[in-house]
C-alpha cells in the first residue's frame, strides 16, 4: 500500500488561504489522506478555502470523496469565530456532495456550529474505519478539547486535531472541555500508539510540523505527570 498511500500537510495561510490574515493567524494544518490508485482522498478539517484545498488535491490527480473532522470548532469545520465567519464544511458541501465524517457525541455541535444537516453527516463510535479508496483509517474518540474530538490513526501516521500538538495540548477551559477526560485521551486512549507513529497536529505551533510520538511523550510537558492527581493540579483548569 505504500507506493499507492497520499498524504499531505497543508499550512493554512501558507499553502491556502494565503491572503486571509485570520487563517494566517490560526496556523491550522488540514491534511489529504488518500489511495493513488483509485484517486480517492478525505480532507481533514477543511477550513478558510476550500476550493483551495480541493484544486490542490486534484492538481496531484486526487478527487474529494469526503471529509473527516476532528472536532467542531470553527477554524477546523467552519462557522463564526471572534466576530469572523470562516469558510468551513458548507462552503464545501456546495461544491461537492460528499460525507462528512464525525465522532457521535460531536453531530450536535458540528450541526449548531456549521448548518449542515443530518443527512451530510455520518456518525461514528471509537474504532471505526473510514476508508479512502483501500486506505484504512481508524477513527480514536478522544475527548478532552471537546466531547467529540477525534483522532485519526493511518500509515503509520496519527492526525491529532487539537488532541495532541508537539508541544501542549488542546485547550480544556472551553464550554465542552474536560481536564480529566483529556488526560485519558492522552495517557489511555492515544497510550496504545507506538513511540514510531509520527504525530500530524491540526496547528503549526512548533517550528517542526511533525515528531514521533515518541519524541513528543518525551518533550511535551503534558506527558510530564506520573499520576492523573498531578496532571490535574498542572493542566486541570
């Protein structure tokens, strides 16, 4: 599978968006994971441009056949975010009738949040797999930055939304958030992801865009705490 796999990284107000300054400032990656053979590829949280995103995919001979989010927060699915209103999965959803891939407990809000209706939504439990063409991602419920984050687990590659940064982790003060679900999500759930799998973040908030989780267990912070009682007494508010 590996001289058939697809994947790209792409840096909002870098490789799109680039005239947005508010894409320019949120530093998101939306990644491409697809099958070259069959020329099938989801987009992870597509946000700002997304006729851009989509044109950069098919000018490498690649055709959208859904989306996954990570969770519903606008800069990754669109909606209104400090008086801005970001293009997100509805501007998407315009141009191409594809599904949009989203964790159960998060359905409601990615509703609420973007207008999208039930019917481009498809809802899934921890454990799935979503595939593009015969690439194989499973999908990892790891709730936290929000009830319905979600992680995405391919090739070798884990794409993290704003579970897991290379350097901290999502927020946990937001309406939605859990400390202690985050420090499951992080120490549990994402504990069975082997030390080699290369961590992809959904923000650029470290000069490398990407680690091994090995490396990042071993300079992030967040893995610092032994137990969950001290986890919470640094990162619980």
């Amino acid at each position: 599978m590996s001289d058939r796999f697809y994947f790209r990284q792409l840096l909002s107000g870098r490789d799109f968006a680039q005239n947005d300054p508010v894409a320019r400032q949120m530093v998101n990656f939306v990644y491409a994971i697809g099958d070259r053979q069959t020329g099938d590829a989801v987009l992870v949280d597509p946000a700002y441009d997304v006729n851009g995103l989509v044109d950069a995919i098919e000018a490498d001979g690649m055709r959208c056949s859904g989306v996954l989010a990570t969770h519903y927060h606008p800069d990754h699915v669109g909606g209104s975010m400090m008086g801005f209103e970001l293009e997100g999965i509805t501007a998407l959803l315009d141009r191409i009738d594809v599904p949009v891939h989203v964790q159960a407990d998060e359905a409601e809000y990615v509703r609420k949040v973007t207008g999208v209706t039930d019917e481009s939504l498809v809802q899934h439990q921890s454990g799935d797999i979503v595939r593009a063409g015969d690439v194989e991602i499973e999908l990892i419920h790891t709730p936290g930055h929000t009830p319905g984050s979600q992680c995405f687990l391919v090739d070798g590659r884990l794409v993290a939304g704003d579970t897991l940064f290379l350097d901290g982790c999502g927020r946990t003060d937001l309406p939605g958030s859990d400390p202690e679900q985050m420090y499951e999500s992080l120490t549990t759930r994402l504990g069975r992801v082997d030390d080699d799998v290369i961590l992809c973040p959904g923000h650029a908030y470290s000069p490398e865009p990407t680690a091994t989780m090995g490396a990042t267990r071993e300079r992030n912070i967040v893995f610092r705490p032994d137990t969950k009682e001290q986890w919470m007494m640094l990162f619980g508010r």
